[in-house]
C-alpha cells in the first residue's frame, strides 16, 4: 500500500524512516539534520561505526545502510544517499531508483512492514520534484508488486505487504506525488 502525507518525517512511528544523507553519513543539513537531532546522540555513534567502505565515504551514492532508530518514534533509520543532479544525463536517475530499491530490500531483511521515504535529493541535491517523484513511485510500486505476488506464491499471510508511505514537506511535493499515485 502507497500513502502520501505532508509532515516532519521525524514524528512518523513506522518501522523504518529514511534519511536522505550524504556518503560520509554523520549528518549534515535538511532532513538528515533533523532525524539526527530528533534521534540524539546515539544515532552518530551508531553512524560512526558503519565501516567506511572507502576513506571519508560509508554508504556510496545509490546505496542503503540501517541503524536503530534512538529517540526517534521509528525503529529503525535507513540512510541512502541520493545523487547530487546535474542534467540527469549522468547516472542521476539510474542512482536515485537505486536508493529506492536498496532501502525497501534493506527494510525487508529487517522485517519492517513500514517504510517512510523523504522526497530523497530533491533539496540540497537539486533533483527536480518531478522526475524524482515519478522514479519513487515507479520502483516502489515494482516492488511492492514483486513482494505481493511472492507473499501470494507463498500464501504467507502474516507476512503482510509492506506500507509505503512518501512523507512531503511541503504542500507542494505532495501535490505533485498526488498527481502520480
Ligand atoms: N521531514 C520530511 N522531509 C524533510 C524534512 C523533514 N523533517 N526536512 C527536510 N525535508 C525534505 C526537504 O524539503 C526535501 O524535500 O527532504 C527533502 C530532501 O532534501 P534534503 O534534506 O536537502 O536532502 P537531499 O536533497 O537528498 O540532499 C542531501 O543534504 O542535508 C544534507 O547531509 C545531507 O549532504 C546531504 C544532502
């Protein structure tokens, strides 16, 4: 199930929020600033000690890592780090369908059956609302189509489908995500 909400992504008690970070992974500003402040101090403790898998660089953009949640209302924060966009001929779009994918697979290892995204590298990164919010819903409603048919195929029924939701700040965001759902 998709739902689109206009709100601060650090109030939402789902299993998993997403952070919108960047590749170093120890904060920075937007939403990243805020579920850092909202989760405490022990969130850049637990960032700290995700393995730098390059110096200066724990989670490659188009890549997911998961924390616990903290103070946050939510169990788990998953971080992915969007692309930076230029003209979205170079990888942009390619990177920022990859941050979907590999948070909604991340979230189901964990057995999370909720999942709030951010409006991922549409602020500081620049990504055009638009384009970003057609690639969000398009890769998270293949997977959630991919994981129903699964569940199906298994007749696992308390494995219940995963809810998405697609946390806008601004009234704007929500409209255009209103328009493709
Ligand atoms: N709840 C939900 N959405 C929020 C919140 C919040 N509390 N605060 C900001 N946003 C929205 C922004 O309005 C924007 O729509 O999150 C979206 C993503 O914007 P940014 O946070 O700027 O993230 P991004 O564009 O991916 O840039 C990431 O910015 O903050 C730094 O450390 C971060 O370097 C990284 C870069």
């Amino acid at each position: 199930m998709i739902r689109v909400i206009q709100g601060d992504i650090t109030t939402l008690k789902v299993d998993t929020i997403v952070n919108a970070a960047n590749q170093v992974m120890l904060g920075g500003g937007g939403v990243d600033g805020a579920i850092h402040r909202a989760a405490g101090r022990e969130l850049y403790e637990a960032c700290l000690k995700v393995p730098e898998v390059r110096p200066g660089v724990r989670c490659p953009t188009g890549e997911a890592r998961i924390t616990p949640g903290f103070k946050l209302p939510a169990k788990f924060v998953i971080h992915t780090v969007g692309p930076v966009y230029r003209d979205g001929q170079h990888g942009e779009p390619e990177k920022l369908a990859a941050c979907y994918r590999n948070s909604l697979a991340l979230a189901a290892e964990n057995g999370c059956k909720s999942i709030a995204f951010p409006c991922i590298s549409t602020g500081v990164y620049g990504y055009p609302i638009e384009d970003a919010a057609q690639i969000a819903v398009r890769e998270v409603r293949a997977f959630l189509a991919a994981s129903t048919s699964a569940l199906c195929a298994t007749a696992d029924k308390k494995n219940a489908e995963m809810e998405a939701i697609f946390c806008c700040f601004s009234e704007r965001d929500k409209m255009v995500y209103e328009s493709i759902v």
